[in-house]
C-alpha cells in the first residue's frame, strides 16, 4: 500500500511538548513561567517551516497532524496538530528521486523527458510535479541545461511532452518547491 503523506508550511510559531514520564503535560504558561520539568521534551516551530504528516482541513482552514494517540466514538487526539497555509499543502506522490528524497506535488525537478517516438533520446528539463486529473504529472518549465545550444537558438519545448506523466521520466532530482524556490518557475529566454 502507498504511503500517503502531507507537507505544509506553519503559519504561526508553534511550541510543541511531548511529555514522556508525566501524567499530565503541564500547560505552555507553566512551561515558560517555571522551566520544563523532566521527561517533557519541547520543540519549537517557526512560522515557515515544513512540517510533515496527515492532513485535516475544515473549510479554508488546514493543519498538518501527527499520529493518533487517543480515539473514541465521539473524538480523536492527535500527537501534534500544526496550523499550516493551504496553499502550501502537497502530497507525497510515493515516489523518491534519484537521492532518495521524498516528492512532493509543488516540487521543481530536474528530470530527463523522453519525446513521443523517440524513446532513446531523452532531454533534461526543470519540471513541476502537479496534480492533475487521474495522476502525477511533470509540468515542463523549462530546459535544463540550455549551454547545449547555440547562443539565441534554444528551442521551444515541444508540445507533446508539455505535461509529461512521472512514468515517462529518468534521473528525477527534487531541486527545491514554487514557495522556497520561486525563480525556478521563471522561464529564462
């Protein structure tokens, strides 16, 4: 069965407390007005950081989760529960590039794209891994390597390989995300 996992990024600074020999997890005042007590392990998260898990949402509104702990008819506790942008939220897509590094939808990749009818000659590009219809696909930003052509000659990216299905790729390399990598949706001419 596939994995299936979210990634967000917080929109506020979250602390976050896992108590491990204590009963009762004292509240947050407590904590930054007497110290940490033992067995209580605290992590902080700032507004902007990834945070990976399963996703909730209610609305507009979205939060990143960690594992159930706690569960009944009526309601469900959850190990973590961080408040992220929506806009942020990819999906694992179960698959890892070259360097085993999780992909997500929203990642920039570096992929070699095979064009239709020329299964032996394949083209590196910098993609856009989307969602759309039934599947994954690489939406093609541009050449990857453009010191392959002459000066002013490069080629328009055919038609046909445009959207091209992550079956179809070779030597996927996550090279950053739209949100933490803007300047790689840009198109150079």
């Amino acid at each position: 069965m596939r994995e299936i996992e979210f990634r967000g990024k917080l929109l506020e600074d979250v602390l976050y407390c896992n108590p491990r020999k204590t009963k009762i997890p004292p509240s947050f005042d407590d904590i930054l007005k007497y110290g940490r007590p033992g067995g209580l392990k605290i992590v902080r998260y700032r507004k902007g950081e990834w945070v990976y898990g399963s996703l909730v949402t209610d609305g507009s509104k979205c939060w990143i989760v960690g594992k159930v702990t706690d569960a009944s008819d009526e309601c469900i506790s959850f190990e973590s529960w961080f408040p992220v942008d929506p806009a942020t939220v990819g999906q694992y897509i179960g698959q890892k590039d070259i360097n085993e590094v999780k992909v997500f939808t929203g990642d920039m990749v570096k992929a070699d794209l095979y064009k239709p009818g020329y299964p032996y000659i394949a083209h590196p590009y910098i993609c856009e891994v989307v969602f759309e219809g039934l599947g994954y696909l690489l939406k093609v930003i541009d050449h990857a390597d453009k010191s392959r052509f002459k000066p002013g000659r490069v080629p328009k990216i055919p038609k046909s390989i445009q959207h091209g299905y992550i079956s179809m790729a070779d030597n996927l390399t996550v090279i950053g995300n739209r949100w933490d990598n803007p300047e790689l949706l840009e198109v150079e001419p």
